[in-house]
C-alpha cells in the first residue's frame, strides 16, 4: 500500500500540489499535516508509523516535508528498511525500493552532513579569526541611539515623580525596560518594586 505524507509549515499555507503529485502516484492513503517541521509532536505522522506494514511504501513530496532535520529524517527512513517499508521521495528522485535509490538517499545524506560540517568548521575558523583581532561577537554592549534617548525621557518622567508604571505605558516599554534605562542613566531608584 502506498501512503503519502503531505505537510505544510504554516496553517495559512495550501497542501494542493502536495495532494495533487501523491495523489498522481497512486497513494492509497494520504496524510495531512499543517505544523512546523521543528516540532516533535506531529500527529498525522505518528499515525503513518503506527499503520505501515512490511511492502508498504511512504511517500513524499519532497525531501523536507518528512525529517525535522537530517538526524530525523535518516532515522525515519532506517526504521522504514528495518520495517522493510519503501521510501519515495517524488521531486527528489529518491526511491530506497530500489539500490540504486538507496545509495542515492544515502549520498544525499553524506553530501548533507559534509555541508554542515564545512559551516561549522568555517564559522569556528571565523571566531578563532575575530578573536586573534581582539573581536569578540554578540550584540555591542550599551543602547542604540533610539534606546538612548528614550533613556533620557525616561529619567527626566522619574525625576518628575512619574511612577514606572506610567513611564512605561507613556513610552510603550515594559517596566523592566524602564528600570533597565534608569540604571543605564544612573538613576537610583527608591523603591524597585513601586508601581
């Protein structure tokens, strides 16, 4: 039996030509899902999993409507061959019934995990680089020049007896901002848990 899995990332997103290609390829069954890949908890799936039977084969759009990522999606297609459950990837050309499919798949993932590796090894390098210079990364330590000047109005509402609250709404930042723009400013603050 083929079983096709559809997914979109977003609810405002259409699942038509997902539908339309499994559907071509002669799913029997066609699961839909409208969530992220990112998370873990994807029902429609979980179903897939529970109904597959030894010959099956799932079926896919592409690549990345299955896997959350690389890790996931290898693991998903070793427990079909352990279930000995066929895998097709429509648009990426991936059919694991056949060997040559399988190596496919497989030097898909190597080139995959080779690329990630590459960035990883180049943004250490990068780091290392920066920190030979002095350079270190992350947000730059102060307020922007926006941030500064809301600072300023902020202390001169305090310094009027303006309470946080208030300073807050009247600038539309939290109160935690304010206290934080107080302090920055060096401000003393009386009592930090008035209102």
């Amino acid at each position: 039996m083929k079983v096709g899995y559809a997914r979109v990332s977003t609810i405002d997103q259409n699942l038509d030509l997902q539908l339309q290609a499994l559907q071509h390829e002669g799913c029997v069954q066609v699961f839909q899902e409208k969530v992220s890949s990112g998370i873990k908890d994807r029902p429609e799936l979980q179903r897939i999993l529970e109904i597959l039977r030894p010959g099956d084969e799932v079926v896919v759009w592409k690549l990345d409507r299955l896997g959350r990522d690389l890790a996931h999606l290898v693991e998903l297609v070793n427990l079909f061959s352990d279930k000995h459950i066929s895998f097709t990837s429509i648009n990426d050309k991936i059919d694991t019934s056949t060997p040559a499919g399988k190596l496919i798949f497989h030097i898909f993932c190597s080139l995959a995990e080779f690329e990630r590796a590459q960035i990883r090894e180049r943004t250490m390098a990068g780091l290392a680089a920066a920190k030979l210079k002095g350079c270190t990364g992350g947000k730059p330590k102060g307020l922007t020049e926006e941030a500064q000047r809301t600072a300023r109005v902020a202390e001169s509402l305090y310094k009027e007896g303006y309470a946080i609250k208030l300073i807050a709404e009247e600038l539309s930042i939290s109160r935690q901002t304010v206290y934080k723009y107080l302090e920055y400013r060096g401000v003393s603050i009386a009592n930090k848990n008035s209102i």
